[in-house]
C-alpha cells in the first residue's frame, strides 16, 4: 500500500484521490458493506476486551496469592495471628474489621438515607429537591484521601472529647462502648464511611422513590391516610427492592473503601469487643503494608486479601446491579 | 347531641396522634436531610479554610523540601498527577468510547450482557485490587515501582465509567437522525462516527470527565504502583509522585510544615473535583433543556 503510494504520478494521483471518492460515496455502497461487518467487530472486540480484563484481574490476583493460598489453606480465613516475622499470617482481625466497620456505616447510612430520599422526593420543592440532590452527590465525589484528613484532624479529636465519653456515660454498659478511647479505632472508621456510603443510598433511594407511581400515593390518601402513612405503608413498600439494591451498593463501597478508613482505624491486628480500640481492615493493611512487604509469603498472603476483598465486593456489586437493573427494566433496556 | 359528642372524640384524639406522627416522622426527614448537608459543608469549609491558610505560590512551583525543612511544595506531584492521569485516559477512552458504541448500536446479546453487567460490578472495584492488579502484572514483572503500573491501575478505573456512560449518551441520539443518515445512503460505520458520536459528543465527554475526576483523587491504586517520587520525573518507568498520594505521606508525617502542605493538597484536589462536577451538571442541564 505505501509502496503504490510512493511510486505514484501526479495524474495517478489525482485518479486515486476520484476512486477515493466512489469508494466512500454511496454508489459504491454495495461493494462495501463489509466494512459495516468490520466496524461492528471492532467495536465488539473492544467490549469483549472488558471480559478479557476481568479474566486477566482474576488471573493476576489468583496467580500471586498462589503461594499464600497453597500454604495456609481455607485456615487462613479464621487464624487471628498476624505475624509476618514467623512467617504466621491469618485474616480473621481483618475480616473482623471490615465487617464491623461496614455494619456501623450501614447502621448509620441507611436509615438517614431513606430520609432524605423521602425529602427529596415527597417534601421538597423541585428547585430545592434538586439543588439539594446536588450538594448530596457532591459528598461522593469527594475523594477519599479528602475524608480520611478530615478524619484524622478533625472527626478523630471529636470522638475522643466528646463522642465516645458521651456513648460511655449513656451505653457505657454494654462492652461495645466500654474502655477509653484515643480517637482513632473502629468506630471513628464506621462513622467516616457512614459519610462516605450516605450520598449512594440517598441517590439510588431517590430514584427509586420517584418512580413509584402517582396513583399509589394518591389511592392511599384517598382512604385518609396522613402523608406519612402513605410513605410508610405505600411507598416505602413499592420500593422496597431498589432500597434493598440501594443499600447492597452501598455495602460494597464500604467494605472495599481503603483511605479514610486507613488513616482512622489505628492499624491495630486485633479483636477487641470495644468499638473505641484500634483495630484494621483488610484493604487498610494491604494499603499500609504492601509497599514494605518483605518476603514471597507475606506479599503473597497480602494479595490473598485483595482476592478475598475483590471476590465479595463483586459478588455485593453483582447482586446489587441485578436488583436495581430488575427495577428499570432490565440492563440498559431504554429503547 | 351527648352521644354524638362521646363518639366524636376518640375519633379526633386518634386522628391528632396520627398527624403528630406524620408531622415527626417528616421532620425526622428533613433532620437527616440537614445533617448530610451539614456535614458536606463542614467538610468543604474546613478544607477550604485549612486550605487557603496553607496553599501558596511556593506549594505550586517548588518540588518537597528535605525532610524536617519547612517550605517547599507540591510541583512534582501536580506533575505526577497530570502525566498518569493522562496516560490512563489515552488508554482507557478508546476502550471505553468503542465499547460504549457496541454497546448502544449492536448491543442485544449476550456479550452485551456480559459488559454491561461487567462494566457496572468492575466500576465498584475497590481501587486497591486495581492497585494489586498493576503490581503483579507490571511492577513484579519490571521489579521497581514506575509511572506505567499507576496509570494502568487507573485506567482500569475509569474504563467501565467511561464505557457506561457512552452507551448511555449514544442512546439518547435520536432514531430519526440515523434514518436519516442511512437514507442518503451513509454506510452504518460512517454514520455511527460522523453523525452519532459527535451528537452525543457532549454526553461522552462529560463521561470522561468524570471519570478523570473520580481517578485524579485516587490515592488507593498508586501507593504501590506509582509510589513516590520526591523529584520531578517525566518517565513512565520510574516512580512518580501524585497529589493524593504526597497527601497521605505528608499528613500520616509527624511535622506541622507537612500538614499545611496536605491542606492544601486537599484544597487542589476538592476544587478540581468540584469544578468537573458543577460544569457535568451545567452540561447535562442544558442538554435536557434542549430535549424538552
């Protein structure tokens, strides 16, 4: 091709650039119609290329948890020591804390979500409905590294002075809220992520709100119902699915959030019934120790976390799309 | 007269508890309403006062003073960030765009199916398995941290962004105009490129917006990919500094001078992400106007 181009003559030329132009004109569409065949596998090639990603993902992960896997076995899930020095690592501390962290986030979240979907959709004004649904999704779009600052200089501080004395004086007797507490540790971690997760479930409840049908809410006033009977009875019901989708994404965001969670959870392996202790989440230590692992096996057993991690958050957001896409008809399903 | 007066009253007494309750419950909603704005302005303004008591010419022009010494600043990690975030969206846009295209033009199958549900669970990965998923597949393969493995993992993230909202945007193109393209004759390749894309350019662009927003705060994906770098690099197979990341490393630091500097950082981060965020809005407002 470049050679027929380089020894070209000006009048060759002149000749190429008018087949050029049948070529791409309509009268030739005839002949060409293969090219549609071509663009559409382009394009599909670049989609499946997706699939291939998430292959590769799953392939890299597996491939460096190898050793890890091979020599701890499913053991690895319940053993609490953490000690990379004797070669003697587990996850339970970390499962435990990511867990524990993401159920006080949900704990918090859902239901002041839910409340301001009700806001947004049955009580505002549409002007004020959207300006509000504005400022609420400008919190997810805060970075994370933003929140994990806040919360080391400022939430930290106020869980020490005045949170956790507070939660002692008043549930002081139950061991969740027990001991001292130095500011940064599991519960200063939940309430950052409860933050973090809120703006999902608001905006996805609010979708799913607004399209519960008008003549639902008006059925139910016309018995005599007050508005809040209506939500509660109706509404809430109808959407009940997407609210259930609405919080499964937001679990998903909870459990694999790395920043903010790192820099107040206090990076402590351990259990402790008190939720003013330290303590660690699986993408905390990955994020603090993996730069500094020394040894195949600790960087392997690292990885393994990731794994762990990247399994169940995908399976969370799996579930959450299926539920959320049954809602709108399907994935994608506009036209 | 009495009877109808005995039986009137429960009926009032249960119809004021109703419209007490209503009237609580309500209230309560409007609280958790203003407690999540209270809290984005708390944030904001925290960081914007912090912010604009550190940030200076010095933070924008200087590279990071030796350990301990007040001054210097932030010139390596702007750079940083701009290099990987521009390799990452030279990766990832083709990708995304073409995909996209599949998508809405072609997309009834099952591999359509598949990229879509893909796209949507992979877009909530969190960025820490992008971050392991670019050292084993490049740093442990080169043996040091570089620029390469930061913009892959970062690409990884905004990949299935871009992807989704592509389809989203292309969709909305109305049927008529590509009836109208392939009844002059226009082969569907041509018409998918030269007439659909650039009217759903808008929609598309904004797509990649975010996605450069959402990447260009992402710290979780860089710790050990890009790691580092307290000197100007341009090359991709170094370490590379980025904000977020000299964020972390000066804020988890035990000097005053470092926390000043993460600040402001964190000013430069917030209103990066805030200016991408109100021009989405403004775009996608205007686009809606002119449907209705």
């Amino acid at each position: 091709m470049t050679a027929d181009l380089g020894t070209m003559t000006a009048g060759e030329g002149v000749s190429a650039k008018a087949r050029n132009l049948r070529r791409w004109g309509p009268r030739a569409l005839q002949g060409w119609t293969n090219l549609d065949g071509l663009f559409r596998k382009a394009c599909g090639a670049f989609a499946a290329s997706i699939v291939a990603l998430l292959a590769l993902v799953v392939y890299q992960l597996v491939h460096a948890s190898r050793l890890s896997i091979d020599h701890f076995g499913v053991g690895f899930a319940w053993e609490k020591v953490w000690d990379p020095v004797a070669q003697k690592l587990g996850a339970a501390t970390f499962i435990y804390g990511t867990v524990v962290t993401s159920t006080i986030a949900l704990l918090i979240a859902v239901p002041l979500g839910i409340g301001i979907a009700i806001f947004l959709v049955e009580l505002a004004p549409r002007r004020l409905g959207s300006v509000v649904g504005f400022l609420v999704e400008l919190l997810a779009a805060i970075p994370s590294i933003v929140y994990g600052l806040w919360g080391l200089f400022v939430l930290a501080p106020l869980v020490r002075l005045w949170v956790a004395p507070a939660l002692r004086k008043t549930l002081g007797f139950l061991p969740l809220f027990s001991g001292e507490s130095n500011g940064v540790g599991m519960l200063t971690a939940g309430l950052i992520l409860s933050i973090m997760v809120l703006p999902f479930i608001a905006a996805v409840s609010r979708d799913v709100l607004a399209a519960v049908p008008q003549t639902q809410r008006e059925g139910s006033l016309a018995l005599g119902t007050t508005k809040w009977e209506t939500i509660w009875n109706v509404v809430l019901p109808y959407g009940r699915v997407g609210i259930t989708g609405a919080t499964i994404l937001a679990l998903g965001r909870a459990l694999g959030e790395t920043m903010a969670v790192t820099m107040v959870i206090g990076n402590s392996p351990q259990i402790m019934a008190s939720l003013f202790e330290p303590g660690y989440t699986m993408s905390a230590v990955i994020a603090n120790e993996y730069s500094e692992a020394s040894g195949p096996l600790y960087l392997s057993a690292l990885t393994e976390l990731g794994l762990l991690l990247f399994v169940v958050t995908f399976a969370v957001n799996g579930a959450a799309s299926l539920l959320i896409w049954r809602l709108t008809r399907g994935p994608g399903a506009h036209a | 007269m009495t009877s109808a007066v005995s039986t009137a009253q429960p009926v009032r007494s249960i119809s004021m508890r109703r419209k007490v309750v209503s009237k609580v419950m309500l209230g309560l909603c409007v609280a958790a309403t203003c407690v999540a704005v209270a809290m984005l302005v708390w944030i904001l303004g925290y960081v914007l006062m912090q912010g604009a008591l550190s940030v200076n010419p010095a933070f924008f022009t200087e590279l990071p003073a030796p350990v301990g010494e007040p001054g210097g600043g932030f010139l390596n990690a702007l750079v940083g960030t701009g290099i990987m975030v521009g390799v990452a969206a030279a990766m990832s846009i083709p990708i995304g765009v073409l995909a996209g295209i599949y998508l809405a033009e072609f997309g009834h199958g099952w591999l359509a199916r598949a990229v879509r549900f893909i796209s949507d669970t992979l877009g909530a990965t969190p960025s820490i398995v992008a971050g392991l998923f670019a050292y084993s597949l490049i740093v442990v393969r080169v043996h040091h941290f570089s620029a390469l493995a930061g913009s892959v993992a970062l690409a990884l993230l905004m990949i299935p962004t871009i992807t989704r909202t592509a389809e989203e945007m292309i969709r909305l193109v109305p049927r008529t105009l590509r009836e109208a393209a392939l009844a002059l004759g226009v082969p569907e390749w041509r018409m998918t490129l030269q007439i659909v894309l650039p009217a759903a350019s808008s929609g598309v662009i904004t797509g990649i917006m975010l996605a450069i927003a959402r990447v260009s705060g992402e710290t979780a994906a860089l710790l050990f990919t890009a790691f580092n770098n307290r000197f100007l690099s341009a090359s991709l197979d170094e370490p590379m500094s980025s904000v977020p990341v000299q964020v972390y490393t000066y804020a988890i630091a035990p000097y005053d001078d470092w926390h000043r500097q993460a600040w402001a950082g964190a000013l430069v981060l917030v209103t990066l992400v805030a200016m991408f965020s109100a021009g989405v809005r403004l775009a996608t407002r205007s686009r809606y106007k002119l449907e209705q």
